[in-house]
C-alpha cells in the first residue's frame, strides 16, 4: 500500500496550512497510532502513543523492549509538530477529517530532506503477516551487507523469534542498528526501527540451503543486500584492535572550544593526573547517544575515583552556534555532565585530520582511554548499544576492568 500521493509536491500544504492557532484538547489523538515512512517503494512501519497531561503531549515510539519518548510535541489546532529528542529533526503532520495523521518527517539539518509519514489509530501487526511462518530465525547469523557501491561489510545478526513476532539487532564492526523489531510471513522476516533521526528497514527469506537473502533501506537513499548464514561461532573483529596510534606516538594532545567558545585542552590542569576518557561522536549519531546514555550517569557514579570524559563533538554543521546549540541540547537531555568540545564536522576524513595522532576515525564513536600521564592505553572502535543484548554487557564488563586497572595504578 503507497502513501497518498499528495507528498509529492503538496507537502508544504500538509504541515504549514492549519485550520488556526486555537490549541485544542484533541481528544481522538490519544492512544496507539500504527505509522508508517515511505522511502520510495518500501514502507518503514512503526508504532507510536500519544500522551496528555494536561496541555503537555508526549510522543513515544515502540521498539521491542524500548519505549523512546519525546516531550516537544505542539499540537494546535489540526497541526502537530513533533521535535524528535536531541536530533534536529521533526515529524510535521495534521489530523485529517478521515481521522488519519498526514505529514512528513523532516532532518532539518540536510537539504530538501522529507519523507511522507502516515498513521492510523489501530493496533495491528508492525508488518502484516499474510501466512503462518514456516521459519525460525532466532539465533545469531553470519552476515554479509553489500553495498551499492561494491563494498562488503561484515555484521553479525541477533535475532529472537516467537510465533510470527521477531526483534534483534545486526551488529557491524562500528555499530549496531539498535533495537529493531518486526515479524515473520512464511519463509521472511521483516524488521525496523525508527530513533528520530535514522530510519531502518530490512527484509531476509530464507533459502532452501538454510541460508538468507535480505535487503536493506536506510532512509530513502540508501539500498543495500545482505546475505547470512547460521553461525554461533561467529566473531567481528575485535572493536580493540581497529585504531591505533600512528608510530611514534603513544599519546596525543588536542584543544578545542568547550560549548561557551573557550578553548579547552587536554593538558589543562582539570586531567592532570587522571584517568581520562575521550569520545569521539556526535549528536547526530545513534550509537553516540547510546553511548552518552551510558557515560552520562556513569561519570557522576565514578568521578570521584580520579575519571574526567571529553566528549569531542563532530557536528553536521560548520558554524559553532549551531553545534554548541545541538551538543547543549545532548548534555541537557542525556544527562551528560562531563566536558565537550566543539572538534569540527561529522566527516570521518576532516576529524582524522583533526586528530592527527590517530591512524583514522574509523566510527562514531570511538572511545579512548588515557592513563593518568597521558598515555593511550585503549581505544574502543564503534559501540555495542543495549539492543545487542549479550554484547552490550560484555563491552561493559570489558570497560569497567579497564577503568579499574588504570584507575589502580
């Protein structure tokens, strides 16, 4: 089923045209919304809730164990206009007579970026399941992701399966795709996520030799094809082992401007002598907020214990007003109360030349640990989110012996 052709170039008339400023109660927005994005040829569907509390409205948006929630949602009149978390980015929509929600999901950052989305007020199957499934996928799958270019990419698929429901994550060498949930149809399976600022899609049958085919839409560009097989045993790379030091270098120093414009080392008096942490990210970067999410509060439990964090932000943007403003938004949502700087633009090329020490940016993020002269004694490729289960409490296992071996020495 497509989406109502009038997104094509009405779009303005769906979010900009209301029929006036008076707020409204709004009583038929309540409830479970089943919504959907179309990327051109694939429908991304999803769920959604709408909250009230008084004249407040909350959107949240349902992905296997995760409930994401965003609190900057303006309803008035027939428009809404819902601002997605820390990303700088809007789903911007209008209650129709047919009781349906039309609009379009907007990156307010990138140029002519806007994706038709629809949703209607039922509880259905994420994907529709038009036979009783014949497969199970549950389990964790050897994957290979090509891509249009030519390039092939290692990830590991994780998947648990009941009845025709099935959630799990790919994990690649930089990432994972976080929480993705869907459904399985005879022989397929169907997943997909929706964080506020990344759109997922994948689709996977499976093969008379047992192994599967599948595709790959992230947001309305982006196609590509994966093939997998069964393997417990499978392994990525370990995420220590990708960046380095180049050679005559075992630390490295930097300065940039904190989100007030004032320059800000690393060899300030604030770290001497301390364990510190810097991450590379963004706050455009899903696996970036997973990752603050976690240091966040981590570093007022640990502080204490002789720890500093330098979040060096790559932003989307070049001008400083505009990546202060997204990375105070980040540390005032996530709770991230450790210093960030303003280090330049999200592009893996210009933040290696910002930190010419490093071999290359691989990922956002990547996490260096410093001992306390300075040396780098760990660095952390990627990250491995909440979504990829077991793998996220290894990695944290894994980085709380580190800070305790460098914190005790």
């Amino acid at each position: 089923m497509k989406l109502l052709s009038v997104f094509t170039l009405s779009v303005s008339a769906i979010f900009l045209i209301s029929c006036g400023n008076k707020k409204t109660e709004n009583p038929n927005l309540k409830g479970k919304w089943h919504a959907e994005l179309d990327l051109g040829g694939d429908l991304l569907p999803f769920e959604i809730g709408f909250i009230q509390n008084g004249e407040k409205w909350t959107m949240e948006a349902y992905h296997a164990e995760e409930i994401l929630t965003f609190d900057e949602v303006a309803v008035t009149g027939d428009s809404i206009k819902v601002t997605m978390g820390t990303f700088d980015a809007e789903i911007r929509a209008k209650i129709m007579e047919n009781g349906l929600i039309e609009g379009i999901f907007t990156k307010n950052y990138a140029t002519n970026y806007f994706v038709p989305f629809k949703a209607k007020k039922t509880e259905k199957n994420r994907f529709e399941v038009t036979e009783k499934p014949t497969a199970d996928f549950s389990g964790k799958w050897k994957t290979e992701f090509l891509e249009a270019d030519g390039d092939v990419y290692p990830a590991v698929g994780i998947f648990t399966q009941k009845g025709d429901k099935i959630t799990g994550t790919f994990l690649t060498k930089l990432g994972d795709y976080r929480y993705l949930e869907g459904n399985v149809s005879g022989n397929s399976f169907y997943l997909s996520t929706f964080d506020g600022n990344h759109l997922f899609l994948f689709s996977g049958e499976l093969q008379a030799d047992g192994s599967v085919t599948g595709r790959f839409r992230s947001g309305p560009k982006s196609k590509e094809t994966f093939q997998a097989i069964r393997d417990e045993n499978f392994e990525l790379p370990d995420a220590f082992s990708l960046n380095y030091l180049k050679e005559g270098y075992d630390t490295f120093s930097f300065t940039f401007p904190d989100v007030n414009g004032n320059p800000v080392s690393n060899q300030d008096e604030k770290f001497k002598d301390k364990v510190v942490l810097v991450q590379i990210f963004g706050t455009w970067c899903p696996n970036c907020v997973d990752e603050t999410k976690f240091l966040g509060p981590w570093y007022e439990k640990n502080k204490d214990r002789g720890i500093e964090i330098i979040g060096l932000a790559f932003e989307s943007k070049p001008e400083f007003d505009y990546a202060s403003t997204r990375v105070k938004k980040t540390i005032d949502r996530l709770n991230a109360n450790y210093t960030f700087l303003i280090a330049g633009v999200s592009d893996k090329e210009k933040a290696s030349e910002a930190l010419p020490a490093l071999n290359e940016v691989l990922a956002f993020p990547t996490l260096i640990y410093m001992d306390k002269k300075g040396k780098v004694r760990k660095i952390h490729t990627g990250f491995t989110g909440p979504g990829t289960g077991d793998y996220y409490d290894r990695w944290v296992a894994e980085h709380e012996a580190i800070v305790k071996e460098l914190v005790e020495e």
